[in-house]
C-alpha cells in the first residue's frame, strides 16, 4: 500500500504546489487567521471602545471579505479555463483511477497526529466526491461554500453593527461565525492536496 501515494508525493516534491490552488488554500488559511485577529479585536473593543478598536474591526471585516471574494475569483477562473480546455474530462478520469486507501495511508503518514485525523478524513471526502459527482461537480459545490463563508462574514458584521447600537453582548453569534471561518481551512486548503493527487497522478 502506499505506491500510489508515494508516485504522487514524489511529483510534488519535483513540481511544487500547483497554482492557481496553492493560492486558493493560502486565502482559505488567511480565512481562519482573519477570524481569530477578527474577534481579538471585537474583544478589545468590546473592552476600550474608541475611534481605534472601533476602526480596527471594521478593517478585518473588509480584508476578511476581499480574502473571499478573491478566493471566489480563483474558483470562477478555473471554472471557465478547464471547461475551455477540457480539463474537467481529464481530471474526471484521473479521479476515477485513483485509489484512495492507498493515497491516504500515505498522506496520513505526516498530519494525522490527532486521534480523528480531519485533514485526512476531509481529503477522502473529497476524493470521494469527485469520483461519484465528477471534479467539476465538487468544485462548484466549493463555490457555493465560499459563497457561505461571505454570508456568514456579512451575518457577524451586522450582529456586531446590532451590538454596538443596542450595547447587548451578541456572544453565541460570534462563536458560530467564527467556528465557521476555521474550520475552512480544513476544507479549502485540504482542496490543494486534494486537487493536487490528481494532476500529479501520473507523475
């Protein structure tokens, strides 16, 4: 077990990270570091609230949401190129060839170090879907959780509007806007491996 994975790590190792992908998993990371420095600085404002906290939040609501609509132009991007060049069909009968147990024993071999091993739950998951749906299929369905990590940046910013006009502490929303920007990266940058095994499946 394992040779498929190793074929596909090798060619990582020769090649890189692809783009625009590597890029598109950097913004999703940048999407959970936001959120984190985000309700840090909610909480200092919360705290000492003036011209300055107030300000500093209103700037990492804006970078937060040019981070996504950046990540959402990538996906548009390649959308339309691969659907120009037949890419899609390509990826398809990669995805069908792979074998998943194999590749994943390999990936697990360096972050599974936690007892639920997300990353590499996620990576199956996704493989999974390709194979099923189609890579098209799973990239549109990303899309559309893009779509939902820009709906729940614009939810938090008006509850935090409604919290400062009311002055009432809106704690839970902040908690379920943030948990959502986390967890994306354990998704969206999971998207780069995932994407990665297939254009690299044949070294």
């Amino acid at each position: 077990m394992g040779a498929q994975g190793d074929r596909i790590f090798a060619a990582i190792q020769e090649k890189g990270w692809p783009d625009p992908w590597a890029t598109f998993g950097e913004c999703m990371c940048w999407e959970a570091a936001y959120s984190v420095q985000l309700k840090k600085a909610i909480e200092d404002a919360r705290k000492d609230q003036d011209e300055g906290t107030l300000a500093a939040v209103e700037a990492l609501f804006s970078v937060k949401l040019a981070n996504l609509a950046k990540t959402r132009r990538l996906l548009d991007d390649v959308l339309g190129e691969y659907e120009a060049n037949g890419m899609w069909l390509e990826l398809n009968a990669r995805a069908g060839r792979l074998d998943i147990e194999d590749v994943s024993e390999r990936w697990a071999r360096g972050p599974a170090e936690h007892p639920f091993p997300i990353a590499v739950k996620s990576l199956q998951f996704n493989w999974t879907y390709m194979k099923d749906h189609g890579v098209r299929a799973f990239y549109e369905m990303t899309a559309q959780y893009v779509d939902g990590l820009t709906e729940n940046t614009h939810r938090w910013h008006s509850a935090w509007r409604d919290e400062l006009n009311s002055g009432l502490v809106d704690r839970v929303t902040m908690m379920e806007c943030d948990l959502a920007s986390e967890e994306a990266p354990m998704h969206c940058n999971v998207c780069n491996k995932t994407i990665a095994a297939l254009l690299f499946l044949d070294g």
